[in-house]
C-alpha cells in the first residue's frame, strides 16, 4: 500500500472536549482539513472508521498511519496526536463511549 507524501504541518489547534450524552454513547462524522494538526484527550473512549484521507496518530508512544476502511481504538483518557496528511481531508466516524458501559474482559481486548 502506498501512502500520500507526508510533510508536517507547521499550524496545530485543538478538537473541543466531546461530552457523550446522557445514554453514555455518540457517533459522529469528523472531517479534518489537509494538513491539520490536533492533540486530544477525552474521558470517553472512541472508536474511529476512516472514510477518506491519511493520518498520523501517536497514542501512548506508538505510530500508526489509518487509512481508508482501517478501525481504530483510542482509549478513554489517552492523549493522542493526529496529523492529517497534506493532499486530502482526513475524514472518520468516530463512535464515542463511556468506558463503564463495557465489561472488563471487553476493556481487555481493547
């Protein structure tokens, strides 16, 4: 597989605090523009299916590069750091939840 050319971006901002409704749960579409840089830490867990574009996340000192139809897992109270990659909107659904509304052998695969 081949991936955008990568170069990062000098500009950052920050996503606002999403807050889960009173059930405990929000999905949401997240359209991030070529080239944007956030840092994030939510006390909902979330869990992300790409639709379009390339990122780069950094979440508890590991790298990754999610793309088209890749699912991904980034876990309540974890800050984390995205890259969108230059060419394209990087562009998700994002399923936010509140971590007590798993079991715990749940939380474990996670």
């Amino acid at each position: 597989m081949e991936f955008p050319d990568h170069t990062p971006p000098a500009v950052s901002h920050s996503e606002p605090v999403v807050e889960n409704s009173p059930c405990g749960m929000l999905i949401r579409e997240i359209q991030y523009a070529p080239g944007s840089v956030r840092q994030s830490k939510e006390s909902s867990g979330r869990i992300c299916l790409i639709i379009s574009g390339f990122a780069r996340w950094e979440c508890a000192g590991k790298h990754c590069v999610p793309g088209v139809d890749n699912l991904c897992h980034i876990p309540a109270r974890q800050t984390h750091l995205q890259e969108a990659f230059l060419k394209e909107p990087f562009v998700l659904y994002a399923f936010h939840y509140r971590p007590d509304l798993l079991g715990p052998a749940t939380r474990a695969q996670l």
